[in-house]
C-alpha cells in the first residue's frame, strides 16, 4: 500500500502488520519521497510504487522493527541489490552508505510519526 497520510509507529505496529510477526517491510522512493508498506515482499511494494509513478533507480527497501518501542530500521532488501551497484558499493542487500542510511531514515520518518 503506498502511503497516502501519515502513520504512526504504533498504528504500523499493530494494524498494518499482516505478514510478519517482529517487522514490516516498506519501499521508498528516495526521489518523489514517498513510501509503500504492508505487503509480504518488497517486489509487490516496488510494483505499486511503479505503477504511482517512480523511476526504478529511486527505490530502496528495508523492513521495520515492530517489537522495539520506536523505529528501527533494518536497510536489507531486494531493491538495494542495484542502488549498491549504481553507487559503485558492490551487490549486496543491505545498504552501508550512512549518508543515504541517514537520508532514507528522514523519510520513513516523514511518514511514519
């Protein structure tokens, strides 16, 4: 579901936790800044963020923590795999660029109160 109002952790947490009982897994777009959430794999949030308008290259993944009292992210995905390649970081799926970490991170919390 891409995002069309904010949430808060706790709504996440609680309501929108439908696949995995310690986490919920998102896409963003670092460009257009916006985010999807609540599906079982990222793939079908990268698709819906496709389909409202984003540029491959723009979209990153991860998976939110829901059994800690804030946000706390785990930047491992799918999508990744050719943002690490584009930014000349190897292959993997998890990010470690910090200034992107910390980029992306100000958006989910744009999103997410």
């Amino acid at each position: 579901m891409v995002l069309k109002e904010k949430t808060t952790f706790d709504t996440i947490a609680t309501d929108m936790n439908h696949w995995f009982p310690d986490r919920i897994k998102f896409c963003l777009d670092r460009k257009r800044r916006v985010m999807a959430l609540d599906r079982e794999m990222h793939i079908e949030m990268e698709h819906e963020l496709y389909d409202d308008g984003s540029d491959y290259k723009d979209i990153f993944g991860g998976d939110i923590l829901t059994d800690a009292n804030e946000i706390q992210i785990i930047w491992e995905a799918h999508p990744n795999i050719e943002r690490n390649r584009d930014l000349g970081i190897g292959a993997g799926r998890e990010l470690t660029d910090q200034a992107i970490i910390e980029e992306l991170t100000e958006i989910v919390r744009e999103w997410i109160l």
